[in-house]
C-alpha cells in the first residue's frame, strides 16, 4: 500500500463523504491552507500566506458563531446581561 504524503492526500476520504454545501467548501478550504503549510516543496511565501489564510478562516469561523451555548452574549459595564 502507497504511503498518503500530503495533508490534502490523507484528508480525501472524509471530503468524499461529506454532502455537497457550505462546510464542506469551508472544510476544503482549511485542509488545502494547512496542506500548504505542511508541505517543505512549497516557497515560504506562500506557506506564510497560507497560513494567514488559516488564521482568518478560524477567526471568521469565531465571530460568525454566536450560539448561545458558546458563552457569547454582550454584557453591559455593570456585569449584567444586556
């Protein structure tokens, strides 16, 4: 059996069972980011902005998340929920 060498590579199976959508395509787009990253043939350049990519991805993944189950509400200067 063939050694899987790339993050990309490895990650397949689990892209080719999710459903077509939104996470998926957000799913993608952080295992190619960190495929970047991880892979010593690419130019530091553009495995630096891959990584900036990452950290924008989860930031974003971050703000977007506002369930109340996370602990995220705004709270007044009082301490009191507003």
């Amino acid at each position: 059996m063939a050694t899987q060498e790339t993050f990309l590579e490895r990650m397949q199976p689990v892209l080719d069972a999710m459903p077509e959508g939104p996470d998926k395509e957000k799913l993608l787009a952080l295992i190619e980011s960190q495929d970047t990253v991880e892979r010593p043939d690419v130019p530091p350049k553009d495995r630096a902005r891959a990584l900036r990519r990452l950290t924008q991805i989860d930031s974003t993944t971050n703000t977007n998340d506002r369930t109340p189950s996370h602990g995220r509400g705004r709270v007044s200067t009082q301490g009191r929920p507003a």
